[in-house]
C-alpha cells in the first residue's frame, strides 16, 4: 500500500471527534432551547385564552342577570308605562342583595319577575338552572364562587331543591362594590360602597364586579402575573397567569327615567 493510500484511510483524530460532539451537542441544545421556549409560548397563549372565554362567559351571565334586575311586570294596555317592582317581601326579594364575603369571594342575589310562561326549549320563565319559575313570578339567583374555584348560580326555581350548579371554572375571587343613590325614591349614583355599607338596597342604582380568572395548568409562567387583583393586593406567586374581569352594570329597572308616574320606587 502507498504512503498515497495510507494518508487517505486513517482514522479521525481525538481532537476532531471531541469538536464533532461539541458541535452536535450545541446544535441539539439549541434546537431543544427553541422547542422549549415555542412550547412555553403555547402554554401561556393556550391558557390566556381559556382565562378570555371563562371570564367573558361569566361576565356576559352576571351582566344579563343585572340588567334583568328589578325587572316589573309590563302592561301593554298602557303604552310606554313599567310597572313597579313589588314591594319586598323579604329582604331576598329586593332587586340585589349583596354579602360581603371578607377574606372569601363576595355573593349577590338578583331578583325580577318573569314576563313569560316556562317554556323548557327556550328557557323563559326559568331560574339561572333552567328549572322553571313560570310567569309574573318572582326569579331569584343566587351567584357564588364555590370552594374549589367555580362561579355558581342557585336558582329558587322548582322549590329551590337544586344544588348550585357550576357556570364557569377557575375563578377564584368575586369582589362586588354597589353604587348607591342618596335616597330610595330616585337619583343618580353618588358613590360605590361594599355590601357591608349598604344600609337600604333599594338605594342601590348600579353594580360594578370584578372577577379574578386564573390559568388551569401550573407552571405556565415563572413567579407571579404582572400587576393586583381585585382586592389590589399583588397577585401570587404561583407560576400562573391570572386575569381580571369587570363589568359596571346600570340597573335601568331602578332608574327614576324607567318608573312609570305613579309608581315610585318603593
């Protein structure tokens, strides 16, 4: 065999052996770093969309509910009039009734007569449960957030009997504040309180809830969301991302523009 040969079918040396793992290591390492990182930009997209559709599932229900509130009972005999809301029976009667929750999410009772017989296809004339409360009788609503996170309604139809059943996952706290006008007979709003301030609910002109949403999985981000929840405390450091959700809803059943002469808000 020639030296010519022999030059041509040696091995690699240890040197360039050690450079070709190198370099196929910092190739795998990249290509890792940017599945990873594309991944991670999956999760957090992924999960900030789930936190969109749960909040704004939540918010358009507890919005319907409101402007429902203090709904009377209509008669086209007399055209353009509204009737007043029936004088409370109880004190869960009124339009709303909120309970300062403290440490734990708040709660809120609205009430309104139903304008329309049961109708299971369409669901009127039925509580939040779709259980049925049938025509020019009383609707009330129970919103709560339950221990394991889940923004639920109790209905009074059927009896009342029905648990509370689940609207929207992963909401973790409901803070509601309540714009109270100066007297019960009409008024515009002059400043927003908690429930545990509200001395007469018929007082009460508008409602402002905000809710907190937080991410299913764990581990999407590192540390904490940027920025308070509704209490305006820091959010936690969980690896999580939370989200809020507001609404300011207009109770356009206990303004004096909406009550029919005659008939004064109780």
């Amino acid at each position: 065999m020639s030296a010519h040969t022999r030059m041509y079918s040696r091995g690699v040396t240890l040197i360039e052996l050690l450079v070709s793992l190198a370099v196929g290591l910092l190739v795998t390492v990249a290509a890792a770093s940017v599945y990873l990182v594309g991944r991670q930009g999956f999760r957090v997209t992924d999960d900030q969309s789930r936190n969109f559709e749960t909040g704004r599932l939540a918010v358009e229900v507890l919005s319907r509910n409101l402007r429902m509130a203090g709904a009377p009972l209509f008669q086209p005999a007399v055209p353009n009039a509204v009737v007043r809301f029936p004088p409370p029976a109880n004190p869960a009667a009124f339009p709303v009734q909120g309970f300062e929750g403290g440490a734990q999410p708040d709660r809120i009772v609205i009430s309104y007569v139903s304008d329309q017989p049961y109708n299971a296809a369409t669901l009127t004339g039925a509580d939040c449960l779709g259980q049925s409360v049938g025509l020019n009788l009383l609707v009330q609503n129970t919103f709560s957030i339950s221990a394991d996170g889940q923004l639920q309604c109790q209905g009074n139809g059927g009896g009342g009997a029905a648990p509370a059943a689940p609207l929207a996952a992963q909401v973790v706290d409901m803070q509601i504040v309540y714009g109270l006008a100066e007297t019960a007979q009409g008024g515009s709003v002059s400043r927003y309180v908690t429930a545990d301030a509200v001395t007469n609910w018929n007082t009460v002109r508008a409602v402002d809830v905000c809710l907190e949403i937080v991410s299913f999985d764990a581990n999407t981000i590192t540390g904490r969301t940027p920025g308070v929840n509704c209490r305006g405390n820091a959010f936690p450091s969980d690896n999580r991302v939370h989200r809020l959700f507001r609404t300011s809803v207009n109770l356009r059943n206990r303004t004096t523009g909406n009550i029919f002469p005659g008939n004064a808000i109780p």
